[in-house]
C-alpha cells in the first residue's frame, strides 16, 4: 500500500475500467439509461494513469468529460459493453467495473421513430448480459476483478452476495440513500467487501481518493498473486 504513494507505482499493469450508463434504444430519438454520471469510472481510470498503468477505458454515456491518456472505447449498448469488455480481458491484469448497466433493454428496437397510436403503450423488456458475471467465469488465476454496487438496504448482504455470484475478488458497495454518495456527486463514500465480508469502509471524500484506495486494495491482491 505505502508504495503506491510512490509515483508509477503500478507501471506496466494492464487496468481495464468500465464507468457511465449504458443507452438501450427503444427506436432511433428514444433510449432508456440511468443516472450514472461517469464520474466514479473516470477517476479509476485517471488514478491509474497517474500511477503508471496501461489503462483501457469502456465508456457509456456521462456527464463529464473522460480523462485523457488512456485508450478509450466508446460504447453505447449493455451489449456494446460485453463485447467490448470480452474481447479486451484476457489482456487486462485488474479490471474495474463501475459502469451502471441496464439490467433491461427494449426487446425490440424500432428501425424507424415510434408514432403515437394508442392511449397506452407497453414496452416489453428483456434481460441484459451480465458482464461483470462472464469476467468472473472466465478468470484466470491471476486476475483482479473489482465491481460496484449501489443499493439503499442491506448493503453489506447484496455486496457479499454480488461477489460471490458473479466471483469477484472485491464488491465496492455504496448506500446511495445517504447524501453525497454515488450518482452524480464528486464524492464517494464505499465499502469494500470479498464474498466473505468487509475489507474496509472508505469515508466520504472525493472520487479521485476513493479511485487511488480502491486501486491499492486491487494491486495489493494484484501482486500477492503474483509472488
Ligand atoms: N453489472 C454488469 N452487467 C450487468 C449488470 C451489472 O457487469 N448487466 C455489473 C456492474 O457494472 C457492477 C456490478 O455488476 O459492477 C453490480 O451491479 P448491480 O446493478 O449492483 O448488480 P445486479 O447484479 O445488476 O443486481 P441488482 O441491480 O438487481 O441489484
Ligand atoms: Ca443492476
């Protein structure tokens, strides 16, 4: 951990990031998407330039710009993201899925704009790929993988269990009932959980600081595998 202070600490580590919120079309002028602003996934991807990784960074839609330096691939679909993310893992050493994913999209997407017609109208759903999920089933003995929750109950029951389902080495779960977390805001407060519980609460303090613990956190385990 110390020597993550130390400038280039993870130089030559391959981080594969996720952030934003996916657009799922209804037809060509309509989409569903979440409130994700980006900005949490943005500044993993920035911590770990600064630290001197090989940064991969999958984005959806976002509000704020994202950081340069990195080798960014813009994505739209939950779809989009999967195979984006798919293709890359196998090269990537820690990956860090804070994109917010539509667990729904619109089972058919209209070639043409929707015309008004009847009083109501029902859109019928279906369920997305799991990304976070397929990474898990497909990880190599020395791979990292860290993802987020955000929930208002329960928190650390829904984190274990997210990291148990989907074999994740590390949940970053935030209660986003409590003001200045997650959605939006330029501060974070998580905690971090494996399966088997609680690694640490990280307080509310800006995204960028929550990036740079949660990196070393990851690069911790990271490199114990590794010796
Ligand atoms: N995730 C993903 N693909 C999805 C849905 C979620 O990769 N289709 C990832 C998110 O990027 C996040 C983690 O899974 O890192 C947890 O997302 P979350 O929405 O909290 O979990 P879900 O499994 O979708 O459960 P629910 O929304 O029902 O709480
Ligand atoms: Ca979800």
């Amino acid at each position: 951990i110390e020597r993550l202070g130390r400038r280039r600490a993870m130089e030559g580590v391959r981080v594969l990031v996720t952030a934003g919120a996916t657009v799922e079309r209804i037809d060509p002028v309509r989409y569903l998407t979440n409130d994700s602003s980006g900005k949490m996934g943005f500044a993993v991807a920035e911590a770990a330039r600064d630290l001197g990784a090989k940064v991969t960074l999958v984005a959806g839609r976002a509000d704020v710009a994202p950081p340069g330096g990195v080798e960014l691939v813009r994505v739209e679909s939950a779809q989009q993201m999967y195979d984006a993310v798919l293709s890359r893992f196998a090269e990537a050493d820690i990956v860090v899925k804070a994109a917010a994913v539509a667990d729904y999209r619109p089972a058919q997407t209209a070639a043409r704009k929707l015309k008004k017609t009847e009083a109501t109208l029902s859109l019928e759903l279906e369920r997305t790929p799991d990304i976070l999920k397929a990474l898990g089933e497909r990880k190599a003995p020395g791979q990292v993988l860290v993802g987020f929750a955000a929930e208002t109950n329960d928190l650390a029951k829904h984190a274990m269990g997210k990291a148990a389902r989907k074999q994740a080495d590390f949940i970053a779960g935030n209660d986003v009932s409590k003001p200045n977390v997650g959605f939006g805001h330029d501060t974070n407060a998580v905690s971090v959980y494996t399966a088997e519980g609680l690694v640490e609460d990280l307080p509310l303090q800006s995204k960028r600081a929550v990036a740079d613990r949660l990196l070393a956190i990851a690069y911790d385990a990271y490199k114990a595998r590794a010796e």
